[in-house]
C-alpha cells in the first residue's frame, strides 16, 4: 500500500507539474502546437533512457523492452486516447468555461476506471472507502475557477467536451494499467515510450491535418521550446509513476490519488503566476490531504 501511494501520489505531482506548464505554453502557442512538442519532447527523453538506463542504478531493471502484442497494444490505445483526450481538453478551454470543462473532465476521469475496477472484483477497505469520496470531491473542488455568464449552449458544449476528454482520460489510465499488467515491472518505461511515440505521431497528424503553424518554424521561441521540453518528461515520467502504481496494489485507489493533480496547477499557479487561490480550492487541497492521509492507513 505504501508504495502504491508514493508512486500514484509522485504522478500526480508530476501530471499537474506538466499541465501547469502545458497551460503556460498555450499562451505563446496553440494547444495543438504545444502537444505536438510535447508529446515528442517526452518520447525522445524516455527513448535516451532506455538507450543509457541500463548503466544507470535504479534504472537497469526498468530498462526491458518487451511484454508482447497484447502490452504495446494497449500501451498504443493509451497514446492515442491520451492524445485525444488533452486535444478536447484544450479545445473545450478555448471554446468554453474552464469552470466548467475542468471539473467535469476530472471526475469523468476519475469515476469511469474506478468504476472498471470495482466491476473487476477490486473491493477496498473501509478507510479507502471513506477516503476515496474526499478525493473525488476535491478533484472538482481544485478544478474549480470562477462561475461566469455563459449562456446555457456554451455551458453544454462545456460539458460535453469535459466528458468528452475525462472519457479518453479515464480510458487512457485502464490502458496503460493493463499494458503494464501485461509486460510486468520491468517493462514500465518501454510501455510509456510506445504510448508516447503513438501519441506523438497522432498529434503531428492532426497538426498537418489542420495546417497549423508549428511554433517551431518562423523562429522558434527558446522559452517555449523548453517549457514544452519540462512538460513532456514531467507528464513522461508521471506516466510511469502511474503505470507502477497500478502494478503495486489496487488499480481504482491508484487512480484516485493520480487524478488529484489538479491541486498541483493550482499549487504552482499561486505560487509561479501569483494567481488568487479561491476559498473552494483551499477547501479542496484539505480534503485532498484528509482523502490521502484515510487511504493509506
């Protein structure tokens, strides 16, 4: 249980660490720009390391390649539902309220594998049932921004693209559970490197598909270029974390603590960008704390 919850909970650092300077990058580029570097930026790190892992202590045993066509079939779904998923995500930011896109993403994300789970035969203890509530309440808590005016077809397509990519969310943590259920412990970084070259070519597709101006052209911004660098091996490495949580004890505890990473965008908003945590999101980061600290006793 203890080493489940520091794997789970370093990848939810890690995939809020990454949002947060995703969501920075979107402001000098479009979303779809920033995943296409992203995406890769991760695939090439995670690549050196299995290149030089095997020298490297503490990596050796991570650094197999292998685990069959069932493993890298399900590391391959993952990538293209995660890639999926972040593209409805930053588009439903762009086009409707993130108070309400946010939110519905995260608890989607969250009660769809939780609810494979329990169907799977999975019955946690009585503190993680007690736990597991706080969690998905601050998941939304956390997401919370401001209620605004929008007229009630926006707040819809809000909705449905917040359920669109919490679906493609929460299907990308089965997919990579059972990816690494297939390929076994050893094989964690090969499985997120399949995921993540299968989602960098999904979203360099869909980036000459659209025709949109890659940011890497007509002079590339440096600060951009390392951002999105950081972001990538961020969520590359959070990847990983989670696919050896989910190898280290019950899938949905895993995923509940995973998805709390929204309290760490807004962690590193107060803190980076100075940005006013509001009092929901306060409350949000105690019941996160409360919800972490029930599950694992």
């Amino acid at each position: 249980m203890t080493a489940l919850v520091i794997f789970a909970f370093s990848a939810a650092l890690l995939y809020g660490g990454a949002d947060f300077l995703g969501g920075v990058a979107a402001r000098r580029a479009t979303p779809l720009a920033v995943i296409a570097l992203t995406m890769p930026a991760g695939a090439v790190i995670l690549l050196a390391i299995l290149a030089a892992g095997r020298g490297v202590p503490g990596l050796g045993g991570l650094t197999a390649v292998g685990g069959g066509w069932a493993s890298a079939g399900w590391a391959i779904g993952g990538g293209a539902v995660g890639a999926a998923g972040l593209i409805a995500f930053y588009r439903g930011f762009a086009t409707a309220s993130m108070s309400v896109v946010a939110p519905v993403s995260a608890l989607v994300s969250t009660v769809l594998p939780v609810a494979i789970a329990l169907a799977g035969g999975e019955r946690p203890g009585i503190t993680v049932i007690a736990g597991a509530p706080l969690c998905l309440a601050a998941i939304v808590l956390v997401s919370a921004e401001r209620t605004d005016s929008a007229a009630p077809r926006a707040r819809l397509r809000g909705v449905a693209y917040g359920v669109t990519a919490g679906a493609a969310f929460g299907l990308f943590f089965v997919f990579l559970k059972y990816a690494g259920q297939n390929g076994g412990h050893d094989t964690a970084l090969w499985l997120v490197t399949v995921q993540r070259l299968t989602g960098s070519v999904l979203a360099l597709v869909m980036l000459a598909i659209t025709r949109t101006q890659p940011p890497w052209r007509g002079g590339a911004d440096r600060g951009l270029l390392r951002i999105a660098l950081i972001s990538g091996a961020a969520d590359a490495a959070a990847n990983v974390c989670y696919v050896m949580a989910t190898q280290t004890g019950q899938f949905g505890l895993a995923v509940v603590i995973t998805s709390l990473y929204p309290g760490m965008t807004v962690l590193l908003a107060r803190l980076v960008l100075r940005e006013r945590m509001r009092l929901v999101q306060r409350i949000g980061l105690l019941l996160a704390a409360a919800g972490v600290v029930l599950v694992t006793m």
